[in-house]
C-alpha cells in the first residue's frame, strides 16, 4: 500500500475523530458559559477551528480519491488517548 492509499484509509478517521472533538467542546462551553464565558467563547473559537479543519480534510480526501473501498481505519494501531465528556 502506497502513502496515498494509506492517507485514504487514515482520512475517514480523522474526519470522524474531528467531528467527535467539535461536539465535545461544544458541549463543554454550553457547560461553562454561566460561569467562566471566557472559556466557553475559547472552546467555540476552537471549535470554529476544527469546522475549518474538517472542510480542509474533506477536500484532501477528495483530491486523494476518496476513501479506499474495502479498507478499515481502525487498523492503525489506536490513536492514543481516550475521550472524557464529563466533569
């Protein structure tokens, strides 16, 4: 498998991974918005981020050829860490 094709596996995980992120920090700023709004408006900039992340990973994928059939993205060996949504 060559560098583009493994890309078109990886590409469907990070858009996915990406989206989940967004929704937490969206949930976390809707948490903290009474009491730090400060925070809460840093989480929705970086939230803002990540829309613009996801279009820039999606127009990558595209170009790339879309994801390649057949293939799971799961096979990458984890990403590493582990997701809290909760306080």
């Amino acid at each position: 498998m060559n560098d583009l094709d493994k890309l078109r596996v990886m590409l469907p995980h990070w858009i996915e991974h990406n989206l989940g992120h967004g929704a937490e920090f969206s949930q976390w700023a809707d948490k903290l918005t009474a009491d730090t709004p400060e925070v809460a408006e840093l989480l929705r900039r970086a939230v803002n981020s990540l829309q613009d992340a996801q279009s820039a990973l999606e127009d990558a994928l595209g170009k790339a050829g879309g994801p390649l059939e057949g293939k799971s993205h799961h096979g990458h060996g984890g990403h590493g860490h582990h997701h809290h949504s909760s306080p």
